[in-house]
C-alpha cells in the first residue's frame, strides 16, 4: 500500500497559532476575496524556510517574523 501525503494534511505550528491560520488572516486582513488557499500552497515552501529561521536570522535578511508573509506574496499585494 502507498501512502502520500500532502500540504493540505500536514498541521506546522509556529509557537503563536497555526501556520495555515496566520496566512488566512493575512489575506483577510487584506480584505480580498481571493481563495488563499491556492496561493498559499503555491508558496508554502518559502514560507516555512523563513519561518524556520531564528529572529537574528530574519533581522539579517531585513525582516521581522511579521513581514514574512507580506515579503513572500509581496509581487501580488505590494505596499
């Protein structure tokens, strides 16, 4: 029997809620009716790299832990 796994079944916690929650809240704050879910998947890989990287780390590539995911969809939401 195979077994697959996918982003979609995979729960990351980050010490301050849900991985998958952050990035809901995110685009809800952006107030777009977008389905996130789609995009977010696209680009969960780069999220979770800077997520996985210490405060001193992130400083060192000019980002707070807050701007990761505005960086990371930054082509599609710019400031």
């Amino acid at each position: 029997m195979t077994t697959s796994t996918t982003a979609e079944n995979v729960m990351i916690g980050m010490g301050r809620g849900s991985l998958r929650a952050r990035i809901d809240s995110y685009f809800t704050q952006l107030g777009l009716g977008v389905n996130a879910a789609g995009l977010a998947r696209a680009r969960l890989r780069e999220i979770i790299v800077l997520e996985s990287q210490s405060d001193d780390r992130l400083a060192e590539l000019g980002l707070t832990r807050e701007q990761i995911l505005p960086h990371v969809f930054r082509d599609l939401f710019g400031d």
